[in-house]
C-alpha cells in the first residue's frame, strides 16, 4: 500500500488492494505448497485460514444495523488513533505480550480446503468489505466501536485500519514462506 489512509475512501480503498495483494501472492504458489511451513510457523494455508476467521467477524460487525453495535459495544472511550500509531501499539502489543489468537482465530492443524476454496473464501470477504462501504459515512467510522480481542475497543475506523496492516502482516509470512520455497 502506497499512502497512509485516513479517509473513508482512501480506508477502502487500503483494503481492496490489501485483498488483492495476499491473493495474488498465494496465486503463485502450486498447490501443495501452501502445505508447507517452516520454523514452527503457520503454513500459507493456515495464514489463510487464519485471516479468514479474524476478518469475517469485522465483516459481520460493520453489518450490524448501528443502534445495536452502540448497544453490544458501547462507545470509545480515549482518543481515535492514526494507522500509524495503531500499528506502532499492535506491534508493540505483540512484542511484549506475546500475544496468541483466541482459539476462534485459530487454524486447524490440518486444512480442509484447497488453495481454490481458500481463495474463493478470500475474495467473499473482500467483496464484503467493498459492499459494506456504502453503509458507512466518513464521521461514522470513529462514532462506533468494535472489541479486539488484544487491544480492547477500537473505532471502526480503527478496525478497518488493523485490518489492513493484519493482512499485511500475515502477507509478510506467507511471503516469507514462499521465499524460502525457493531456496530450497
């Protein structure tokens, strides 16, 4: 992703191309090799999967009719962050707690799906974010809230924000993985 975003539109627009991204980058790899991990890490299929299962609740959430995201989630309670700072936090979160995903975040040990499946899984989701940006206007993004399971309430604007430097993150590994594929 080129620029920072901080608009509604340049937020979805962050995301489509964050989508794009890590599926053209599994696109490269054979089938078999999204089997395949190293280091004790996830492998891609299980970085897949793993993507899938943290951004359909998002995805879920911004569907909710508004009146009851106020009711279940309440509201922010400190300031709106910018990506970058949120980032730095998240980073920052995951280097001193060592954070690991509620088990609902988890992959399977063994993938069930084929790398088809996962992607067709994949592109689902994005379609979904890119729908649901109509619902909301660009002040709305920091009057809601949605909980993350690590960093506590987060504005929508704040979770359309993570969601993007999450894929990328994950991309990174998976880009890794494949890097290392390679060489071998």
């Amino acid at each position: 992703m080129e620029a920072t975003p901080t608009t509604k539109q340049s937020i979805f627009e962050g995301l489509e191309e964050s989508f794009q991204i890590v599926d053209q980058s599994i696109g490269e790899l054979a089938p078999g090799q999204c089997q395949v991990g190293f280091k004790g890490k996830w492998n891609t299929a299980q970085q897949m999967e793993h993507l899938i299962l943290s951004n359909v609740p998002v995805l879920k959430a911004l569907h909710l009719p508004k009146s009851q995201m106020r009711h279940m989630f309440g509201e922010l309670d400190r300031e709106g962050e910018n990506f970058n700072d949120l980032k730095a936090r998240y980073i920052k979160i995951l280097a001193e707690q060592n954070i690991i995903p509620p088990a609902r975040f988890q992959p399977k040990q063994e993938p069930v799906e084929t790398l088809d499946a996962t992607r067709t899984k994949w592109e689902e989701v994005s379609q979904g974010f890119q729908e649901v940006a109509a619902k909301w206007g660009e002040e709305e993004l920091d009057d809601y809230v949605i909980p993350h399971p690590a960093m506590g309430n987060l504005s929508v604007r704040e979770m359309l924000f993570f969601v993007i430097f999450h894929n990328a993150h994950h991309l990174r590994q998976i880009e890794e993985i494949k890097s290392e594929l390679l060489n071998k």
